[in-house]
C-alpha cells in the first residue's frame, strides 16, 4: 500500500512573515489585532474578536515595502474570512484573504 503526498497549501501568493499591528472593524466594532503574515492576497492576523468563516472586515494595516504591493503605506482592505482557529495566548488565529486594497493617503 503506498500513501500519496497531499498538500493543503491554497494560497496563491507566498506568504511574508510580518509582525504588524492592524485595526479590525468587524461587525460595527473596531479593535486591535497583529498580522503574523501578509501576501498581496492574504493575511493572518490575531484577534480577540470572535469571527467566522464568511465574515467580511474592514482592515486598516501599515503594509511594509516589498510585499509586491507597491512602496508600501496605510493602507484599508476589505477582507473575507476564510478561517478561524484557537491560538494560545494570542486571541483568535484569523486567515482571510484580501479582497480589495485601497492605498491611503500621507497626512504632511
């Protein structure tokens, strides 16, 4: 009996780890998450709101240079979760890729 390698790997970019703090509006409330990585298409962040699969949210993130998204800057997303897990110690682990991304502008 021979076992076939599967993967589970869905993403269509490869994603970067980045440690940055982003504001989750979900639902009408606002509060505070950090990204544990992004991609031009992607992200996982921790929260301690309580979302679910199919959740739309509105993010506001401080995208780093070199993410093939431009020069980087705040930026607002919409984003739809894809999927939500326990994680110790950090809130909710949150996966959702990004919907649309709107660069906003400096403030001088």
């Amino acid at each position: 009996m021979t076992e076939k390698a599967t993967t589970n790997e869905r993403r269509s970019r490869q994603r970067v780890p980045v440690r940055v703090p982003v504001k989750v509006r979900h639902e009408g409330s606002e509060h505070q998450g950090l990204t544990r990585d992004l991609s031009s298409s992607g992200i996982f962040l921790y929260s301690e709101s309580g979302m679910k699969a199919g959740s739309k949210l509105e993010l506001v993130i401080m995208l780093p240079p070199g993410l093939g998204l431009g020069p980087g800057g705040w930026t607002l997303c919409e984003a739809s979760v894809v999927r939500v897990e326990e994680s110790e110690g950090k809130g909710m682990g949150v996966a959702a890729t990004l919907d649309h991304i709107d660069f906003l502008p400096e403030i001088s």
